[in-house]
C-alpha cells in the first residue's frame, strides 16, 4: 500500500501548469450548439461529457466530474464553488464544462 504524501494543490495540473476555464459559465454564444444542447438535452449532454471523461453516464453533471475536471486541468477553484454554479446553473455550468472539453481537444490538450 502505498500512502499519499502529497495532494492536489491550488493551481497546479497533472503537467505542473496553472491553467483557467476557456470560456466563462454565461459564454453560452460561443458554441451555440452545445448550448441548445444543454438547454434541451441536458442528460445528453450529461452522458456526452462522461464519456469523454471515461466516466458513467449519469456522473457528467455532478461536482465530483467538475472537481476533478478542475483538478486534472488545474483550474483554480473549490468543491463548494462547483456545487453552488452547479446548484444555481446547472444549465450553464454543464455547458461550460463541454465548451471547455472541446476547445481542449481543439488545442490537443485534453
């Protein structure tokens, strides 16, 4: 068994690099198809960003999958964060988290 002697720390991501959300929460006009996407189908697209996270499907809009998307790209932020865009946007936060998926496989960087 091997113990854990360090966390994840503010800031930093899997490649050592601060990094920030490509696009804003309201920024919905920036991929108006993942918008309708998310405004009509948002258990779609729920299961659309699981799988791109090799996740289960009905984890795509839950704070675990933003935390530890944060985490893994370094994004600065917290749980309690996360749960209150997700409690209070749930809509716009599941938009975001794709808008941002895509534009990091735009820049191979996902």
């Amino acid at each position: 068994m091997n113990p854990v002697v360090t966390q994840p720390g503010y800031g930093t991501s899997s490649a050592g690099m601060a990094s920030d959300w490509q696009t804003g929460v309201f920024d919905c006009c920036s991929n108006i198809g993942i918008c309708l996407c998310g405004t009509f189908f948002p258990l779609c697209l729920s299961c659309t960003i699981a799988s791109d996270m090799n996740e289960f499907c009905l984890c795509g809009a839950s704070v675990a999958m933003r935390t530890m998307y944060r985490t893994r790209y370094g994004i600065p932020g917290s749980i309690c964060g996360d749960f209150m865009l997700l409690s209070c946007f749930p809509l716009c936060t599941l938009c975001q988290l794709k808008r941002d998926i895509e534009k990091r496989k735009e820049m191979n960087a996902f």
